[in-house]
C-alpha cells in the first residue's frame, strides 16, 4: 500500500473541507446533504461503533448504552440546547441569516472528547508499560473553549498521579482573531507565557512549550527576557518543542532557554525534516550524519546550559532513600 491510503485519506479530507466551506453560502444544498450525513454518521455506528463495542460488553448492554444516549442527545436538543438549529424541524430556513450556527462549539467540543476517549485511557496505556503519557492540548487563554481545555487537562493530570505516570503536557497556541491567522511578535509571547502559566497551575510534570517568540524576531535580548518570564511562569520543568524551524535558529533558541531555565528539548522536524525530500541510501546518509551531528550539538548546549529537571522538585532531590522506603510509600490516590 505504501503512502496510498494516507494519501487517500488525504484527499477526501481536503475535499470535505472545501466542499463544506463552498456549501455555506449554498442554503439549499447544505439541507439537501444533511440527510446523507446523518446516513453516514448512524452507518459508522451501526456497522461499526456498535459491533466493536459489542465484542468488549455484550449486546445487551451495548444496545442499553446506544438507547441512553440516543433518548439523552434528543432530551438536550429539544429542551436544554439545540445542538444543531439548522436541522430541526421547526427551523425557518429562509428567515435566517446565520450559516451553520450552533455547529462550531458543540463539533468542537464532540471532536475533542471522541478523539481523547477513542480506545485509550491512562490505565490502559499503564498496563501496556507505557512509562510516560503526553497530551497535547489547542489552547488559547482568551478562547471561549479554555475552560473546557483546561477541565481536560486536569482530568488527565490526576489519573496520571493516580497511576503513578508522569504526564508531559503539550499545550500549542493558536490565534482567535480571523484577521490574523497566526500568532506573531508580542502577541504570541504574551499567550504563549499565559498558557504556560494557566495550564501548569491545572497539571502535569514536565512542559514541552513552544519557544515564546515566532522566527520572524531574532533579537536576542528578547528572546532572553522573553524565555526567562516563560521560566518564572512554569512550576514545573520545561523543554522546548522546534515547531518546524531551521536546525541553525533552533540551536540558539535552545541556547538561550536553556540559559534561562530550560532542562532539555524534545524535537522533530528541525533535526530530521530534510529527509521527507529523500530517499534510499541518501535519506539513510543524512539520518545518520547530518541528524547525529544535530543532536548532538544540541546535547551539547543542554549538558553546558540546561537546568537538571529535579532542581524544581526539591522533594525528590532531597528525599532520603533508606531500606523501608516502601512503608512510606502513598496509596493510590
């Protein structure tokens, strides 16, 4: 199969999308192909949810789970909140000026909860001898869903006390203004520093952050007053994500956060991102010169510059360690 099915995939992916933005200035169309949604939608759980679900639980308690749910979506959407206005029945179609009103938060929220809850759990990734969990969180202070991000980080952060797994937690920022489509400058420092400072307060034990500034600022001086606030702004110990920039900008932004209190990094695509455009022998030759010798230049500035991790935990670095340390020992939480 090799990249066919990703591709595919790909593909109908990006049609859909360009599809349903061409459909909302389209009324007619939109409410004639609500009713192969929704099609689609009780096919997946019929075919699919529904049998697979029946496999782990039983059917009798699958179709008891299906009912509740089905009868509590209709209680809330005739008499707590619509959840989609543009599909009832008594909706007046043509009086209307709002597109799609009502979708964005509720998707959204739905999204979120099925992709977090899809077959995974922290006990599950416990006993499969995960010794880590990460979860990477959209977050935006100002956004009106950043309660409900930071109710999901919570959650997350106290199962993983709960078994005893160190969470690493992966908030990445996004603009809320249409007008500006990505975070720059000040803009991003400021809700970069404020993620930092909302979301470590809720959980989580080691912070993989983005670096406050975008590349389009070199300063140096800005960078480092900017990386230091990040530091006083983080209780925990925190690395440093590239976000795709250059090997070069990203050794001197590492550099200046480890100076400022970073402990380390945890990076991709500024180390290896070359070899997406080869192949063969030539991908295998860059992964094993130019991708080593990378790493460990930035081995190197972390070993000169970083902040061990356990400096900010002085109660594991100053715990005493004796032969009954089991006794005191606390039960799950």
């Amino acid at each position: 199969m090799g990249i066919t099915a990703p591709a595919l995939a790909t593909i109908v992916g990006l049609v859909g999308a360009v599809l349903g933005i061409w459909l909302t200035g389209l009324r007619q169309q939109v409410r004639a192909v609500v009713p192969f949604s929704a099609g689609i939608l009780l096919g997946v759980a019929l075919f699919g949810l529904v049998p697979e679900l029946a496999v782990e639980i039983g059917w009798p308690v699958t179709v008891l789970l299906f009912a509740l749910g089905y009868g509590a979506l209709l209680l809330v959407n005739r008499f707590v909140y619509r959840v989609c206005p543009t599909c009832a029945h008594d909706h007046d179609h043509n009086a209307c000026s709002t597109e799609l009103h009502g979708f964005a938060a509720p998707l959204i929220i739905a999204a979120s909860v099925h992709s977090f809850l899809d077959g995974w759990s922290v006990a599950k990734a416990t006993r499969m001898g995960a010794s880590a969990a990460k979860l990477l969180v959209y977050y935006h202070p100002d956004s009106p869903t950043a309660d409900e991000q930071e109710t999901l980080v919570a959650d997350v952060a106290g199962e993983c006390r709960r078994f005893d797994l160190p969470l690493f937690l992966e908030p990445i920022t996004h603009s809320i203004d249409a007008s500006k489509p990505t975070l720059t400058g000040e803009d991003r420092r400021r809700v970069v520093i404020e993620t930092v400072r909302r979301l470590t307060a809720v959980g989580g034990d080691i912070l993989k952050v983005e670096f406050p500034y975008d590349a389009s600022v070199t300063d140096r001086a800005r960078w480092e007053d900017a990386c230091t606030e990040l530091d006083e702004a983080s209780p925990v110990p925190w690395v440093l994500l590239s976000g795709g920039v250059d090997d070069a900008t990203f050794e001197r932004q590492v550099e200046v956060a480890c100076q400022a209190g970073a402990s380390g990094v945890l990076v991709g695509r500024s180390v290896w991102a070359e070899v997406a455009r080869l192949s063969g022998m030539d991908r295998e030759r860059f992964l094993a010169t130019s991708s080593v010798d990378r790493l460990q230049r930035l081995v190197s500035s972390i070993d000169a510059y970083g902040r061990p991790w356990h400096d900010r935990s002085p109660e594991l670095r100053d715990a005493a360690v004796g032969a009954s340390w089991y006794r005191d020992y606390p039960e799950a939480r």
